[in-house]
C-alpha cells in the first residue's frame, strides 16, 4: 500500500475490553461480566451504567470468553461418514433445523468412513467447546467414547440402533431382510448383493447379514461370487456388477447398499444385453431423489433421514437442557415398490 502525499497512516487504535468499560461505568469488572452474561443480582443503576458506557466506548463481548463463563457455546456438532450421501445430507439438514428453532448453530464434519479421521474431527469439535454431538452408526474408535465422557456432553447415534447408547435409527439387518423376502416372495431364489464398505461399518456389515438370514430361513444361501463389496458410487456399482458377472451366471435379483450403486448395476446390465427387470430385478438402499425418475423406477428401501434428523436434534436439546429423554428412538425404514423388480423369468 502506497502513502499518499501529505497524509499520515496512523497505527489503527485498540479495541476497548472490558477494563475500559468497568472504568467508564465507575463499575468493577466482575459486574462488568455479570452485565454482559445477562447474570441477576446487578442493581439497576450499575446495569444501565454498564450498558451505556459499553455502547459509548463500541465495545463487542467477546462470545468465546463469554462461552468460557456460561459453559454454553451454543453450537452443536456432528460428523457423519460421507457428505455426498443423500441420506446424510437430508439427515444434517432436518438435524440442522431442529437446532435453529432452538438456537443453536450447527458445525459438521466428514469422516470418509475412517475411524481415525471420525476421532480426529470429532475431537476438534469436542476442543472447540460443542454442547452436544451427533454421530452415525454404533461403531466408533474406542478413544472418542472416552472424550466424549470426558467432556461430559451430551451424544447421540443415528442411523443405526444401540443396546447401550442413546441412538435414533432403524434396524438394518430387518429393513434388508425385508427386500429379500420381497424378491424371493416374488420367486427369486439366486439373490445378489452389492454393498458399499463394511469396515467400521455396522450399518452395511448388518444390512449383508439381514439378506444372509432371510435367505437362510427359506433354505438358501448368499453364494460368495454374489457377495460383492465396492467403493460407494454409481462407478462402484457398475464395478460391482462387472465383478458378478466375472464369477458366471449372475443372480437374478441384486440388492445394493446405495441407489446409487444401483444405479451403476443398472447401467452396467443395460450395457450387457440384460433387461431390468425382466432378466435382472435391482433394489436400491435410501430412496434418494432420483430413485423414481429411473427408467425403470427403482424399488428401494427409504430410510426416513428427515424425521431421524428432527428426533436427533430434539434429543440433543432436550439433554442440553435438562429434560427427560428416551434412550432409544426407531424410525423404520420401509420397502418402496416400483417396477425394477418382477418375478424372474421361467
């Protein structure tokens, strides 16, 4: 930066502190801080003096050292395994509106399915002071359970159901069960699966199961080259469906961990000569957006991420506040039929 003739840069001037308005207002500091905190027990006249001689000098409260005092940051975090889910996104957004009403601000992170990283992030937030945290699933590194404890913050899990912890979710090994029953009530007996990562992932590991079980009980079984684990993804599924086909006849039923891994097995199926669903029945996993405009339209299994997000953000409130909660909320998914499944050909 250029002087120009004539003129004299000055060193800008010193924000006003507290100090500065305890002096102007003939006050200590202490009752400064009890003023400003909006604290009782301050006498009217040392309130008004307070006020007026903060609003003389422009002094601004600071809200870190404020939170630091109240013990109450007003924000609440979360992180969750990928921002690029629809299911996540749709559950941070309801999750954020619930704190709003309540006035709190949200702070989100993305773990990447990394437990490491989930740790990571979630520390950062938990060292930044978050009046409550909200995670995805029952899995998790066993030092943040012992942070989170430490701290003595509320959290709660989403997406999946706990036998010890507060959690909003659903049974997954029942709502992938339920398709499966579908497919073989249907007359399917060759039943594929496409599945995203299942390390440190309870959700997918026990929506496999879930398929394994049903598959069981009527006397059938997942064939291992019909069990395909891939990155998530439309690339992913399309990579899935490849690996399928390598290992021989494919199933004729798939049900896939994302749509868009259904999606992908759709586009690769095409790209083979099989028609869907007349040589291949595909059923997606969270009725995302586009899940209907699909051609055909994809059956799939919606998961409820709005109302997870609203019970979840009413949870964490409720405890940030000092009211009685349940432990345990269950939002079902439920089977959403469309014409991407039909009875196998004879």
């Amino acid at each position: 930066m250029l002087d120009l003739p004539g003129e004299t840069l000055e060193p800008p001037s010193r924000s006003p502190v507290a100090r500065d308005v305890a002096r102007r207002a003939g006050v200590s500091t202490a009752t400064v801080s009890r003023v400003l905190n909006g604290s009782a027990g301050v006498r009217a006249d040392k309130r008004e003096a307070v006020m007026r001689a903060a609003q003389d000098l422009g002094f601004v409260a600071n809200g870190a050292a404020r939170a630091l005092s109240t013990r109450r940051f007003m924000a609440v975090g979360a992180v969750v395994p990928n921002i690029e889910n629809e299911a996540f996104v749709r559950v941070l957004s309801s999750f954020q509106d619930r704190l709003r009403q309540a006035g709190y601000t949200l702070v989100a992170a993305n773990a990447g399915y990394d437990l490491e990283d989930e740790l990571r992030e979630a520390t950062f937030l938990l060292e930044r002071g978050v009046d409550g945290l909200m995670l995805v699933g029952d899995i998790h590194h066993p030092d943040l359970y012992a942070r989170i404890a430490s701290t003595g913050i509320p959290m709660v899990q989403t997406f999946s159901l706990s036998r010890e912890r507060p959690c909003v979710g659903f049974d997954n090994a029942a709502s992938a069960a339920r398709a499966a029953n579908y497919l073989m009530d249907l007359g399917h007996s060759r039943i594929g699966v496409i599945s995203g990562l299942r390390k440190d992932n309870d959700r997918g590991g026990a929506r496999v199961n879930g398929i394994a079980q049903a598959l069981a009980v009527r006397g059938l079984r997942l064939a291992s080259e019909h069990d395909i684990e891939i990155s998530y993804g439309i690339g992913g599924g399309r990579d899935g469906f490849r690996q399928m086909l390598a290992s021989g006849p494919p199933p004729t039923a798939i049900i896939c961990g994302t749509d868009q891994i259904a999606f992908g097995a759709m586009i690769e199926a095409r790209a083979r000569g099989l028609a869907i669903p007349g040589d291949l029945s595909v059923i997606g996993h969270n009725d995302s957006d586009f899940a209907p405009f699909l051609d055909p339209p994809l059956t799939t299994i919606r998961i409820h991420s709005a109302e997870i997000g609203h019970a979840a953000g009413d949870h964490l409130i409720a405890r940030i506040q000092g009211r009685p909660v349940v432990r345990l909320t269950e939002i079902d998914a439920e089977l959403i039929l469309r014409a991407s499944t039909a009875p196998p050909r004879r």
